[in-house]
C-alpha cells in the first residue's frame, strides 16, 4: 500500500518513538502538518517563533536524553530556526530537524520562501540532508535519528521539497543503517587507558577536569565512582555541572572564565589532569600559551577525536565512549594494587584548602538592595535543589552556575557555546514537557527574556506552570560589567531605559506576575510562587545595578589571572 511523503515521516516519527515535535507551519510543511491532523501518536507543540521551537527541542533533548525533534517551513521559517540550531551544534545536542522546501522543479528558482537550506546551514549541523526522491525520505530519516545520537551528537537536518510530501510510495523502514564514511570510534585504545592509569597512580597533584560529554553520554555514575575511589579533586565546566555532585566536598566548583579561585588554580598548578568529555574551550582555560606555561601530563578522553590536541597538546589521547573508558580506567587502577601518594595527595589537598579559604564567591550579604546571587541562594533553598533550571544568558547564567548547586545531571539547561539570548524560557517548556510533574525555573535577565518572550502564548496554551526568575538590573548585565572593567566606564548601549511592566506583560499572557524590591520578599516571594503548582509565576527580581560576576578571567589573561571582588 502506497502513502504519502507526508505519512511516511509520521511513520518514521513514531517507529523513532518521538513523543513531541516542537513546530510552526508555513506552506512549503503543510501536507505534513495535515498528516500530523489525522493521527495522534506523535503530539506537536505549536510555538511562537521558529526559534522558540528549536531551543524548545534542544531542551527536550538535553533534559531527557532522547532526540528533540523541530519542524519548520521553508524561507524565513528556516532561517528564524537557525540560531536554535546552531546553539545545539555548539553544545553536541542531539536533533533532528525537519525542515520544508519548495518543490523540486522550483529549487533554484529564487521561488516563493525559497532559501539554500542545504548551504545556509552546513556550518552549524553534524549532517544534512535534501530529500528529492520519496522513496528516500524513510531512510533518509533513519540516517538522521542514527547520526544525531551517535558519536559525538549534533543536530542533523532533513530538507523536505513539498512536492516529495505530497508523492507517494510504499513505507518501509529500515531496522538498521550503515554509513561507510561513517563509523564512530565507541571502545578506548586498551594500551592508552593502561598508560593513562599509570600516570594517574603516579600523581602528586592529580586533577579531574569533565565537561558536557559526561552528561551527554550519561556517564555520570561512571564519573562519581572514579572520583570518590581515588579521593581526586574534580572541576567542570560550564556544560558539565550536575555530572559529580556539586556539594561533594571533592568539588571544586565550576572552572574557567568566571570559575572558583580553587578550581582554576588546581588545573593551573596540577601535574597529572584528565579532562573527560570537556574540549579546552577558551573560556575554560583562558589563554592556551600561559596554561602551558606548567608543564603536567594531559590525559584526554573523548568521542570526538578531532576535539583531542585541538588546543592544548595532549599526552594520553583516548578516543572512545566515555563512561566505557571511565570504568575501565577505574578498574585498572583498583587492580593494580597501588594506590597514589597518600602523603602528596593530602598535601595537594592542603593548597587546595588553602585556596578555598578565598571565598571567592562572597557577595554582601547585609545589602538592603536585593543582590542576585542572594536570590539564586534562595531559589536553591526553596526548591531544595531539586529543580530543572535552565537559564539565558549573561551575568544572571554565571551567578546560577555558582550558586546553585546541582548534584544530577540534566538539571542544569543553558546554552553554553553559542551563549544564546532567549534560550531559556522555550527551553524550560522543553525541559518540562520531557519531565512533567516536575519544577522548572527559567532564571533569566530582563534583557534576555524579551528575546523570546512571545513563548509566554505557548506556556498559557499548553498550560506549563515554569516559574521565571528575572534578575532585573535595568542593564545588558555582562556587557555593562566588560565596559566597566575594559571600556572605561563608557556604557554604550547597555542601558535598559523603556523596560516593560513585566507584571502586567505576564498577566496580559494569562499568567501570574510579581515584583520583588526588599531582600526580606526574596524567599516569601519564591515560596508563594512554587506553591503556585498549576501557574506561570514572572517573578521580576529588582537586583543591584552595580553587582559583578566574580572571579573574572579577563579575555586574554590566564586561568589564574583572576579579578576578585577583595582585589578591587
């Protein structure tokens, strides 16, 4: 039995087990969106703006750990997605984007909505694909659920011309599939783990440094019983937070630009360091000739190849899947027979102490003006640290990241490569509906919000009780904090002078607002709003003008060239 283009993809849609699809319809999708009608296995999430649906499936991904799915028109609805895809390339989220396009005879054309969807986004997808013939559309779509998950993941895009919807043929759908160019590496080199093992022993001053490819491969448990067995002291990234429990007394903190004093100073001055599913990222290390200034011995472990030696030479590379290597390195080394140093390694924890005697991250508790890194305190009181949060981005991301301590991983959603204004409101909708029943804060700014905050329409329609934390300052917060500290003062269009009421922007959607102005309101004010169980509760958090992100790297600077608020 023939069907169409359309049906086939619901078919591959369903045998994929995708639950939602996160979308908005245009002409070039249309007999997609009328197959979409006429059944019910697959649900679709009707946002706003492209954008919105794409961080929405990213999040979905990220919190749940299947593949979000997005679906947009040709033409500007493509082109709306594409910050949202790129967003989830920086990060290695897995995605499948389905996209329309003009009919094939039409391709070329400068037709109606007609962009290069193929060439617009190469740069910013794992893979993509142009379906000109119906009878590649299943496994078309097999190859893109089996390359967006597999390796290191991405987004894959599949480019549909309307007139391949509408043709028909019959559906078969391909239980496996095999790309010869393609053939990830999963098993790490045995000789390497061996030789990564040895060095590790042999530390005086060892460091674990991981990243976002723990919580991308669920490697989580594999990281926490490698850590705890050798008592190591352990750092993460921005991306890695949640993947070793952020009040684990072997946690240093979050490393890096904005990082802790004793994180960045251990990686500095370690002499054995083994970075786990992290890439080395500027904002991790700083500059990557004054980190190499101590020498150490770098073990690597990582899917992606071409992310080992990529910025920093590299002395053990372990190619393969991380919490394989994990728990083969851990065995080996339990195994031996030896253990490391015991007298290094609690001198190593001494200097370690040391540093944390800093406090770095102290702020003026007695403030009779709401400081914001008070009320993220309080949001991780309140929620008992139980909450997803995603954020957007800027200061009120770095303070969520330092002061709420995430013990699991896939509570700690954000958009880390790209560092994407309006990600966090449709990506706690994702967040949400991938875990429902459960508590969602969108901590964000009030610069940041008004990027996608048409998505308040969708919350109301699907009924997503996400509580918003805005951290008001009146200001684009990071680039005022960078004119302050680099451009002399000179506030050049960071000044936020014609803001919204957002009590009254929330209450127009059909949702709750409150303003908070008195640092006694801050945790009544949280605890009346999560009470709110069945309503979106805006809450808008009238912080400090003048508060800082601190530590702060200055862009150029080392990892331990760090500003801190008791040096100014």
């Amino acid at each position: 039995m023939e069907v169409t283009g359309a049906e086939i993809l619901m078919r591959c849609l369903h045998e994929e087990g995708v639950e939602y699809v996160f979308g908005y319809p245009g002409g070039a999708v249309l007999i997609i969106y009328d197959a979409l009608f006429k059944q019910d296995k697959v649900k679709h999430v009707l946002v706003r703006h492209e954008q919105g649906a794409a961080h929405a499936a990213d999040a979905y991904s990220r919190a749940s750990n299947k593949i979000g799915v997005c679906l947009v028109t040709s033409g500007p609805g493509v082109t709306n997605a594409v910050t949202g895809i790129a967003t989830a390339y920086m990060d290695s989220i897995p995605m499948v984007v389905i996209t329309g396009q003009v009919p094939t005879h039409a391709i070329g054309l400068d037709a109606f909505q007609e962009v290069d969807t193929v060439g617009i986004t190469r740069p910013c997808v794992k893979h993509n694909f142009l379906v000109k013939d119906v009878r590649d559309l299943a496994t078309t779509m097999k190859k893109a659920f089996y390359l967006a998950k597999t390796g290191r993941p991405g987004p894959v895009l599949v480019d549909i011309p309307k007139d391949v919807t509408g043709a028909t043929c019959e559906f078969h759908y391909p239980d496996t599939v095999q790309m010869r160019s393609y053939n990830p590496v999963i098993k790490g080199h045995a000789g390497q783990i061996k030789r990564a093992a040895q060095l590790l022993l042999e530390a005086k001053r060892p460091m674990v440094y991981s990243g976002g490819g723990v919580i991308l491969s669920d490697a989580a448990p594999q990281l926490n019983e490698f850590v705890r067995s050798m008592g190591f002291p352990c750092t993460s990234t921005l991306m890695g937070l949640g993947g070793y429990p952020g009040t684990d007394p072997l946690f240093l903190g979050m490393l890096g630009m904005h990082g802790t004093y004793e994180a960045n100073m251990a990686m500095q001055h370690c002499d054995v360091l083994i970075a786990v599913g992290a890439r080395f990222d500027d904002r991790v290390i700083g500059n990557p000739a004054h980190f190499a200034q101590n020498p150490r011995k770098i073990i690597h472990v990582d899917i992606d190849p071409s992310s080992i030696s990529k910025r920093v030479r590299v002395d053990v590379p372990i190619v393969g899947h991380v919490p394989d290597v994990l728990e083969e390195l851990t065995k080996l080394m339990r195994q031996s027979g030896s253990r490391p140093e015991s007298a290094a390694l609690k001198d190593w924890w001494s200097q370690i102490d040391l540093w944390r005697g800093k406090d770095c991250l102290r702020y003026d508790r007695a403030s009779k003006i709401i400081k914001p890194q008070f009320v993220v305190e309080k949001l991780y009181e309140v929620t008992g640290g139980e909450a997803i949060v995603t954020s957007d981005v800027g200061q009120h991301q770095m303070w969520a990241a330092q002061f709420y301590k995430f013990d699991k991983p896939r509570r700690w959603i954000n958009s880390g490569g790209l560092g994407t204004m309006g990600f966090g409101l449709p990506a706690a909708m994702g967040a949400l509906l991938a875990n429902p029943g459960a508590t969602v804060a969108c901590v964000t700014g009030e610069s940041s919000i008004q990027m996608c905050l048409q998505e308040l329409s969708t919350c109301k329609q699907y009924r997503l009780p996400i509580k918003i934390v805005s951290l008001n300052n009146r200001y684009l917060g990071m680039v005022r904090q960078w004119q302050e500290f680099f451009h002399g003062n000179r506030y050049s269009q960071s000044y936020m002078d014609s803001l919204p009421d957002f009590v009254k922007l929330a209450e127009g959607y059909g949702h709750v607002g409150m303003r908070i102005e008195n640092p006694g309101d801050v945790e009544p004010a949280l605890r009346e709003a999560f009470a709110r169980k069945d309503d979106l509760v805006f809450l808008d958090f009238i912080t400090d003008q003048t508060e800082n992100v601190y530590p702060m790297v200055p862009g150029g600077k080392g990892i331990s060239e760090m500003i801190l608020a008791e040096d100014l």
